[in-house]
C-alpha cells in the first residue's frame, strides 16, 4: 500500500481541493446525522459556509494559519486546518477524511502533522472543538491526548448545547 502524502495548501488548486473537501465535510455530516439538521443548519448555514470558504485562502495560509491536505495515490481524501488563536495556542478545524477513506489512520496522521507544525510554530497546545454527535472524532481526540475543557469561543446560538471544546497540551 502506498503511504499517504500529507502537504500543505500552497496553490489555487490547493485552494479549491480545500474548498470542495469543505463541501464534503458538511454534506457528509447533514447525510451521516440526519436527527442533528436543526443544529447542522444553525452552524452550517448559507451565510456561514460561504465564509468558511472564502476563509479558507485567507486565514489558512502561512504565517497566519495552515491547511493540509492528504492525498492517496494522488487523490485528495481529506484536509486539516489550524491556526493559531493566542500565544501559544492554536486551534484545529474542521478535519475531515472521505467516508471510502477512513480506517487508514488518515485521521490521526493529519492531527499528527497539525500538532508537528504548529508546535514548529511556537503553538504547542492545540485546542478544537466538535460536535457532541461525533463520537468517532471526539473518541480518536481522547485517544490522542485531548481533553474536555471549557468553551474557548462563542458559537452561534443553539449550537453551544451541542458542542465539546477539547484541548491538547505538549
């Protein structure tokens, strides 16, 4: 089997392959969690996905942030961004692997390379924050080292209830 190649975001296209994975991400999550539309449509509204993508060339370029990419074969499967929100502090979002993707241990490779970066970049404490509704994620986060903390930052109303802020400390 051919390792996976995680690089960063550094070109147009890059931009767009961020962008379309951005897409997936939250398609998965309206197909995966149908019960949790209310709360989906809250966070992930028309408004609010659209300033996701248009941030994605914008905050998540060197030296204010950083967006990874990994590929199989070629094949974009997943991303990774971060950027750092407070001295010695940054945050992870939105990791994401394609459904026919996962079980590789993609996931926890691009955490893996978010931590090595951002620690490279004087942010060695990591913090995110999740949906309680994904268990799988909040579950590989513990295995890694995170842990529930309290909430960082404000999210639009009625989604707080459903979210879990974590933290990773080296």
């Amino acid at each position: 089997m051919i390792p996976p190649d995680i690089r960063e975001m550094t070109s147009d296209d890059d931009v767009e392959v961020v962008r379309v994975m951005l897409r997936s991400y939250v398609q998965w999550l309206f197909d995966a969690f149908p019960d949790e539309t209310e709360d989906l449509c809250s966070y992930y509204s028309p408004k609010r996905l659209q300033e996701a993508l248009n941030e994605v060339a914008a905050k998540f370029v060197p030296p204010i942030g950083i967006a990874l990419i990994v590929r199989i074969e070629g094949r974009p499967v997943g991303c990774v961004f971060a950027h750092p929100i407070e001295p010695g502090i940054a945050e992870m979002k939105r990791l994401f692997v394609l459904p026919s993707a996962r079980g590789r241990g993609l996931g926890r490779a691009l955490i893996e390379a978010i931590i090595a970066r951002m620690g490279a970049w004087g942010h060695p404490t990591i913090r995110l924050d999740t949906a309680v509704f994904l268990k799988d994620a909040i579950a590989l986060y513990r295995r890694m080292g995170f842990v529930e903390i309290e909430p960082y930052i404000s999210l639009p109303p009625d989604t707080d209830k459903t979210a879990v802020f974590m933290e990773l400390r080296r």
